[in-house]
C-alpha cells in the first residue's frame, strides 16, 4: 500500500522499517536526537515535514511534523519535491545531498552529522523502502 | 620518428592556431610562473625549531598527526599525476598539459617543503605511517592510486572524471585545501611556528590554482559528456565523501580535548562551502558550451 510522503501513515511506516533494520540499530548506538525532514512549498504542494526522534538505535517517535517539533528538531533538513524523490528512490547519496547543497541542513551543523555517516545512509534506506506516493502523484 | 609519424604530426605552436591564452589552464599556468616560484628551501624554520621545544608531548603529538597526513598525501598526489599528464598530452591539449607541468612541480615542492619540517623541526625519523587510519588508507593507499593509475589503460572521459573526481575533488578540495585553511588559521591564532605559516600560504594559493583547473578539468568533461558523466561524478563523489570526511573525524577522535583549540565544525564548514560552490559550477556545465565554461570558470 502506497503512503503519501511525510504524512503520520508515512512516518509510522518509516519507523516499522527502522525498527526491523539491524544495519541501522548498529550503526545509531550513539544517536541521540531528532530529525526534520521538509519538503517545501511550489506550485504542486504546500509545505509538509516528518519529525522522527532517534535514541541509540531506535526510532522513539515519527509523526507528519508540527509547529513545535519543526521547533525542537535538532537537525531540520528541507528541500524540494525533485530532490526528495531522489533521495527515497535511493538515487542521491545523503551526505553528497548536503555537502553539495541538494539538501539545506538548516539546523544542527554537518560536524556533529559526521560521525553518524553510516547511521544516516541506513535512514535513508529504510525511507526508501516505504512504499511512496508524491503530492504531484496523488490521484 | 617512423615515416608516417612524420605526416601525420602537427605541431600547434608552428600553425597559425599558436597558444590560446584565454584558456583557463594558460591562465593558470601564467599564474603559476609568477606567484608558484616559491623555494621550499627559503623557509625560514628557525623560529619553528624554537617554539617546537616549547610545546606539550600531545600538541607535538598533533601537529606530527596532521604533518604525517600532509606529507603521504603530497607525496601520493605527486607520484599519481603523471597519468592524467599523458592523457592529456595525448589528446594534444596543449595549453592544459603545460599547466600541469607546473602543477606537478609544485607538488614535489609541497612533498620537500614537509619532509623538511619534519627533519629540521620536528627531528622525527620514526615511522609516521602509524597516524594514517582506515579512512586515509582507503583514499591515499587504493582510490587515488588506482583511480589515476587506470588512465593508463583507459583514458575515456568516464576514466578522467572518475580521476579528477578522487584527486581534485576529494584529496585537493575536501583534504588539502581544508587541512591547510585550517592548519594556517590554527597555527596563526596560537602565534606559532610562522615558518609553516608562511610555508602554508604558498600551499594554499598551489591548491588554489590546482582546484581551479579540477573544476575546469571536470566542467570540460560535463560539457562534452552530459548527463551520463555528471551521473558518474555524483556517483563518484558520493562514494568518497564518507572515507574523505572520516579522515577529518578520526583526526578530532584521536585528542581529547583537542590541542591548538582545533574545532571540527571549522573543518567542515569550510569544506562544505568550498564543496557547494565548486560541484554547482561543474553541474551547470551540463548546460554550457565549452566557450562558457571558459569564460566562467575562475582562474584563482
């Protein structure tokens, strides 16, 4: 079944994947805090963002992010609708996201992303395998 | 010189075409000849012996740690060149293979200049092998050797980027050129050893120059190649990028806390600055011609 992106169905689905994704447990032992994604606003969709808190390797919470959680997020990543479709198609390297500016990291610094490189990939990973639909893809 | 060499051989500088100066590898090379004539010999180390003496065990310890990376990687990026300068050569690019013969020299420079301190001022012998890790290994012991070492077998324009990629991209402007903003920032705060100050400063206007002809190198590439090769790039880069920033972040896990007040967030930031501009300059030759990319591309 196809979850739209960044939707709580979407985010639930993320963290169940997560969960059963022992590459990910490993390499996250020393994880601790959370993540926003955003996808933002054109002319096909409205702003939306996932908000997923991350503990030593397990995924504590994961919801469509609110006011607050976009607030609290320790590291709040956005772009746009083409580059997230080539991050969860597994067709853009996270960290080549960043430091190539596809991907704004607009809070956190990329030095205390560093060390969690392998933790980051296996995020990504497991997002790619939700079985995804785009807002310009929806019915 | 066999008969149907001789029919066949063209020489550029006797026919009405000459030398394009225009070209931002001549403009390099005019740039190399008046700011790159630097003697390594000439550093003043003096004052460098003396604050030596004064430092702490885990401050030398340090400053050992990150000249045992300089020094590999100037002499790994110097033995590796030659087979980009035969490609090059080979495809009569005239303007672009004497660039990199200053390009070259200078790197044998930076390997003397290192080598140097290591003798006068630090008066180390030992085997600094020890300080390289996974991560450096990864990138100056197999890629960058073999990714140059290929063109001596494939010189396709895929074999080039894949080549300039790993020795411009990652080992000059993820490690080099941020290993030297940094080493010259830390040493200056600290009031220290100003023969390496002045020793990095010429390093870094040579990696300058060096990056800028990467990009030009690279850009060349997209233009001709398209999409296709920009894929490769990306590829490329996204594979290096994790050893390349792993060196960086073994080097902070090794001290704590970490002499000199060296902060990590200074390598990465200026990395990732120097990084964005670089690769969106090279993605937008995706859609130039060759002239606009010579017009564009920044001769430092």
């Amino acid at each position: 079944m196809s979850h739209e992106v960044f939707t709580d169905t979407w985010a639930e689905v993320w963290a169940e994947e997560l969960a059963a994704s022992t590459p990910y447990r490993e390499a996250a032992t020393k994880w601790e805090g959370s993540l926003a994604l955003v996808l933002t606003a054109d002319t096909v969709t409205s702003e939306r963002a996932v908000f997923i808190d991350l503990w030593h390797g397990q995924c504590r919470m994961a919801r469509s992010a609110s006011r607050e959680d976009l607030e609290q997020a320790d590291f709040l990543i956005r772009s746009d609708l083409a580059t997230w479709k080539r991050v969860l198609d597994n067709d853009l390297d996270p960290m080549f996201g960043l430091m190539s500016g596809k991907l704004q990291l607009t809070r956190g610094s990329l030095a205390k992303l560093t060390p969690y490189l392998t933790a980051s990939r296996e995020l990504v990973k497991a997002a790619a395998r939700v079985d995804s639909i785009f807002p310009d893809e929806t019915p | 010189m066999t008969a149907s060499d001789e029919t066949t051989r063209e020489y550029q500088t006797t026919s009405p075409r000459g030398l394009d100066y225009t070209l931002p590898p001549m403009r390099l090379w005019r740039k190399a000849k008046k700011i790159g004539i630097w003697n390594p010999e000439d550093i003043d180390f003096s004052q460098d012996i003396e604050d030596w003496r004064k430092l702490s065990d885990v401050e030398r310890d340090s400053l050992l740690h990150l000249t045992s990376l300089f020094q590999a990687g100037e002499e790994s990026v110097t033995l590796d060149l030659l087979p980009l300068i035969q490609v090059i050569a080979a495809e009569g690019r005239l303007e672009e293979e004497m660039f990199l013969t200053a390009f070259l020299w200078e790197e044998a420079k930076h390997v003397e200049l290192f080598r140097r301190f290591l003798d006068e001022v630090a008066n180390d012998h030992s085997d600094l092998a020890r300080f390289h890790g996974p991560n450096y290994r990864t990138i100056f012991y197999q890629e960058l050797p073999r990714a140059m070492s290929r063109l001596t077998t494939d010189s396709s324009p895929a074999a080039q980027a894949r080549a300039s990629v790993t020795y411009n991209m990652i080992v000059e402007g993820v490690l080099a050129e941020t290993g030297y903003f940094s080493y010259h920032a830390t040493l200056a705060r600290n009031g220290i050893l100003p023969g390496m100050q002045q020793a990095v400063s010429h390093l870094k206007s040579d990696e300058a120059r060096h990056l800028a002809y990467g990009v030009f190198l690279l850009s060349r590439l997209v233009a001709e190649g398209g999409d296709d090769l920009w894929r490769q790039i990306e590829e490329r880069m996204a594979a290096l990028l994790g050893p390349a920033i792993g060196v960086i972040t073994d080097f902070f896990d090794a001290y704590d806390p970490m002499p000199f007040g060296l902060e990590l967030e200074e390598f990465t930031e200026f990395a990732t600055r120097q990084f964005q501009s670089r690769i969106q300059r090279i993605e937008r030759a995706r859609h130039q011609t060759l002239e606009e990319i010579c017009q564009h591309v920044d001769a430092t």
